[in-house]
C-alpha cells in the first residue's frame, strides 16, 4: 500500500505498520529482547521521519501530497539529509540505528532455519521497505518540481529544526549504545555465505528496480492492483 500511496504521512504510518509488523516477526520467533531493541531504535528514527514529514508539509504550503513535491532538496538542504538519514537507518543500512536491530533479527531468523517461506516472506518485506523509502526519496526530493505551491524557507526556526538535529544524532548513536546495554554479551551468528549476504542482495536489486521504475511507474496503468492497494484495500 506504501508503494501505491501519495500522502506523505500515509506513507510514514504504514511504515510504521510495517516496522510493527517486523517486531510481531522476531516475536513469533521467541526473540523477545530483539523485538523490545527494534522497538526503542525505531521510535527515534521514526520520531525523526514524522518530524521532517512536518516541516516538509508547513513549508510546502501545507499540502501532504507527495506529487506536488520535488527538488525540496533545494529549499531543505539540512531536513533532506535528516529525513534521508532516517529512512536510511529505516532500511537497515550497516552502522545507522536500524541497522543493529533488524539486521539481528534477519540472521538470527535465517540461523534458527525456520523453513525457506518463512525467510523468503522476511526477505520480501525488507525489499518493500526500501522500495516505498527510495521512492518517497525521489518524489519528495530528487525528482521533478510537482508544480505545488510556493515552497517557504522555514530551516531558520530552529524550534523546527533543533529537535531534528537532535533526533539525527540519535538515529547515528541510538543503535550501538542500547546494543551495548541491551545485550552484554555478545551474539555469535553462524550463517552460509547464501544467507549472509541474502538481505543485501534483496535490498540492492529492489533498490535498483524502483529506481528504473520511476519514468514509467506513473504513465503505466496499474489497473485492478492499483485500485485495491490504493484504496487501502477498502477497509
């Protein structure tokens, strides 16, 4: 639903969903502490995330339509980089905050060998999230002016931008010092080469699929799975 959604926030929230989901994962698996871990270092990042979608939506002429964005790179030169931060640390990306808490899930789940659907599900759902992050990414950012209203430069209130810088750093610290408290002891993982390299393979090639996709994803019709993943399914 991310991936077919245009509402900044709606995107965000069914990240969360998303995030939640990966927490009743590693909770199904019996890594309870893990699931409490992913917890904490996901409400910093994505405590980060919601506040740049904030600022992106005050200064954007409150609109939350994420078509009518494009090159805010421009006009948010620092919210670009928090908010890319946290959605970097979202996909798991090696030393961000996520990175320490999902990628323990991902190879404990393929050390406990819970069966090939089990971790091809798992494998699917961390391609999603980077696909419905680099595509914010690119919307928001890297594409083409939406024709949207007149951007307002408002990174000079620091009110807005202070707890942003604050929750940035956090989301580059956060995730080796509650490892550290969480977790004395170091975990020794044991996987095939296959395995190890599974999450990274998946993240790359869904990486490289979005971004060949942007030129057509929107000139081509999606019919009937487009209508029920955009309509939210009908709930």
């Amino acid at each position: 639903v991310a991936i077919f959604e245009y509402d900044l926030k709606k995107i965000i929230a069914l990240s969360t969903l998303s995030q939640l989901g990966m927490m009743m994962f590693s909770i199904s698996l019996g890594l309870y502490e893990l699931a409490f871990f992913h917890l904490l270092t996901h409400a910093l990042f994505k405590a980060l995330l919601f506040l740049c979608a904030g600022i992106l939506i005050h200064g954007a002429g409150n609109t939350q339509d994420i078509r009518s964005f494009g090159g805010l790179s421009l006009n948010f030169p620092l919210v670009t980089v928090c908010m890319n931060l946290a959605n970097l640390s979202l996909c798991g990306v090696p030393f961000l905050a996520g990175f320490y808490s999902k990628d323990l899930i991902v190879e404990l789940a393929c050390q406990y060998s819970w069966g090939i659907f089990v971790l091809l599900m798992m494998f699917i759902c961390l391609s999603l999230t980077v696909l419905y992050s680099v595509r914010l990414t690119y919307l928001s950012f890297v594409g083409p002016y939406g024709g949207g209203t007149s951007i307002s430069v408002c990174e000079s209130d620091y009110s807005l931008v202070g707890p942003v810088v604050i929750l940035s750093f956090t989301s580059l610290v956060s995730g080796p010092i509650l490892s550290w408290l969480n977790f004395p002891a170091p975990v020794l993982i044991f996987l095939p080469v296959f395995l190890k390299w599974g999450a990274l393979f998946f993240v790359g090639v869904s990486l490289l699929v979005m971004l060949s996709l942007q030129g057509v994803t929107y000139s081509y019709k999606w019919g009937a799975v487009k209508k029920l993943s955009g309509l939210m399914w009908f709930l």
